[in-house]
C-alpha cells in the first residue's frame, strides 16, 4: 500500500467519523429539545394537580352536583 492510498483510506475515515458526529450532534439536539419540551408538561401537570388538590381523592372534575 502506498502513501496515497493510505492518505485515501485515511481522509475515507475522517470523513465517515465527521458524519458520524454530526449524526449524534442532531441526535442529543433533539433529545435536548424534547426533555425540555416535557419538562413544561410536566410543570404544567404538576399546577394542574395543585390547584386541583381541593377537590379531594375520589372527586370527579366537573361532575353535575346532584340537582341537576
């Protein structure tokens, strides 16, 4: 194998890691995105279940009273 060759396979190489690491960059991008995403539902969810905490356990939300 000659120095060329070997200057090939290595830019073939360094290419393919390049990739590669702009695959996992996209990767831990949209995971990011996406944990901050359910991060506010579940901030949301936890203010829904605190200002619906009066209602006690068994309670169902906007049930009829019974004279209707």
């Amino acid at each position: 194998m000659n120095t060329d060759d070997r200057f090939i396979d290595l830019e073939i190489k360094l290419a393919m890691q390049e990739d590669l690491l702009d695959t996992l960059n996209r990767t831990v991008y949209e995971q990011s995105r996406r944990i901050d995403q359910l991060e506010a539902m579940l901030a949301k969810l936890a203010e829904h279940v605190q200002n619906n905490a009066h209602s006690g356990p068994g309670t169902i939300l906007n049930e009829r009273p019974p004279h209707y």
